[in-house]
C-alpha cells in the first residue's frame, strides 16, 4: 500500500467515524435509570453544585452532552466532595474530560497516522497510543480535581483555626448567642472560607435550621472533618447553654499544631526529593575535576 493510499484510508476513516460520532449524538438520551431513581428518591444526597445557570462555554455544553447521552457506568466515581468544595458543576467535571479525551482521539490518530504513513511504522502502533493516552486523558482531570481539593482543604483549615478564635472571642467578651457569634465572626472575614461560611450560616436563619447543623451538612458534603468537629462544639454550646470558650481555644490550638505539623512534613519531603539531584551534582562535579586531573597525570 503506498503512502498516498494509506492517507486516502486515514482520511475516510475520520469521515466516517465523524458521520457515526454525528449520528449517535443525534439519536435520543438514554438516561441511566439507577441514577433517575436515586434523584427522585426522598432524602437523597443533593448534586455536587446547583446548575441553575446555563452552559457558558463549549466545555459546559458538551458536559451537559455527555451527561445526556454517555452511559450513567462511567460516572460512578464522581468525586462529589471535592467538586462541591471547589465550586465546579457537574458539567464541567464531565466537560473536561469528554474534551480531554476527544482531543487524544483527533489528535493522536492525526499525528500518528502521517507520522506512521512517512515512516512506515504499522498502523497498529498509533492505535495503540491512542487508546492509551486517551486513558490516561480521561483520569487526568480526576487528578488535577484531587490536588487542587487538596490545596483548598488545606486553606479552609487555616481559615478555620482564625474563625474558631473569633467565635471563642466574640462569647466570652460580648456576651452574645451561639447563633449572633457564628454569623459576626463570619462575616469579618474576606477569604472564601469565610465566605462559604457566612453564606451557610446566614442561609440557616431564613430556612429554620441550627446553623451548627448547617455546618455539620456542609462539612459532610465537602469532606471537612475538621469543621464537623466545630459543629459539634457549637452544638452543645447552642442547645446546652455549656460555656465553650475554653473547648473553642483548646481546639483552635490543636488544629494550628496540626496545620504546623502537616507543613514541617512537606518540607521535609520536598527537602528529602531535592536530595538526591544535589548528590548527583556534586557527583558529577568530583568526576570532573578528578578526570581532568586524571588526564593531566596521563598526559605529562
């Protein structure tokens, strides 16, 4: 098969498989009927954000595509949590990685087959690089989501060490309610902790539920067990009457210690995985200044 009838092949190949991609967009959704029941069921766990907007962007539409037409299977390890804590809807998350995939699909298929067709590797090998890299495309976007949770969690934390201190503050000097205290302190702050905070606080009032149990639902839904904790605190507080002020410091001061800890850990870490290319520098500078010598001794 010569070159030019190889890249005749490639080209109605991607037309064909464009006009059967257009044909099963075309046909109607199929939704996943384990998930449509789980929605309608009562009590049920609510989605990771509230999609009252429409789509903004291409990513957006072809999140709401694929959340249409794609099978419910491939969605079972959403990270809900995660998304909810960084305010990313659903169709984004599937957005991205629809996207992700499809441009391996189109570009690794392109590349490769004119490369292959050039060189005279076979076509098995870019079909092999697709499926592949078109895997490794389709978790990357779970990774990415995974570390920038990380990094947010990370900063809720600090934020929540200063909140705990200002709610200790505002009972033991002003006198004043569990619910007035919690509202006050989160609003001093300008961070998105204490936004996030403010608005689940202030949201409790007008829905009739105790703001401690506004939190303790947040901290489930976001993975925040450090902020469960404080509801609990504020719990007994609130329905008690118990004086907390020392409980609230106590645990400011632990979790600081842990925030502290945690970061000494990622320096050490980081110190430990520069070690070995610093050895490996001054290795490499010993062997250059002993074989200079070395070929000086030779040489004379």
């Amino acid at each position: 098969m010569t070159g030019a009838l190889q890249l005749w092949v490639l080209a109605g190949a991607m037309v064909g498989g464009g006009i059967a991609l257009l044909v099963w967009w075309l046909q109607p959704a199929q939704p996943d009927l384990a998930q449509v029941l789980a929605r309608l069921a009562p009590g049920s766990a609510p989605a990771p954000v509230e999609d009252n907007a429409g789509p903004q962007g291409w990513r957006d539409r072809l999140g709401m595509w694929a959340m249409a037409h794609l099978p419910g299977s491939w969605w079972r390890a959403v990270p809900e949590r995660d998304l909810q804590l960084l305010g990313l809807p659903l169709r984004s998350y599937y957005g991205e990685k629809v996207s992700a995939v499809l441009v391996v699909l189109v570009g690794i298929p392109l590349v490769g087959g004119l490369y292959s067709a050039r060189v005279g590797l076979p076509w098995a090998v870019p079909a092999l690089a697709t499926l592949m890299i078109a895997a490794v495309a389709w978790l990357l976007p779970d990774r990415r989501i995974a570390r920038t949770a990380a990094k947010a969690r990370t900063e809720f934390r600090r934020a929540l060490s200063a909140y705990i201190d200002l709610i200790a503050l505002g009972r033991a000097a002003g006198g004043i309610g569990t619910r007035q205290a919690m509202e006050t302190s989160a609003g001093l702050g300008r961070s998105w902790p204490f936004e996030r905070i403010s608005q689940v606080v202030v949201r409790s009032r007008y829905s009739g539920v105790p703001p401690w149990d506004a939190l303790a639902d947040m901290a489930t839904q976001q993975g925040l067990p450090d902020l469960d904790d404080l509801a609990d605190t504020l719990r007994l507080a609130g329905e008690e009457g118990a004086q907390v002020f020392t409980t609230l410091r106590a645990r400011s001061s632990a979790l600081r210690n842990a925030i502290t800890t945690t970061d000494r850990a990622e320096i050490n870490a980081k110190s430990d995985s520069l070690m070995l290319p610093t050895l490996v520098m001054v290795a490499a500078f010993i062997g250059v200044v002993v074989m200079a010598a070395v070929f000086r001794l030779l040489a004379g």
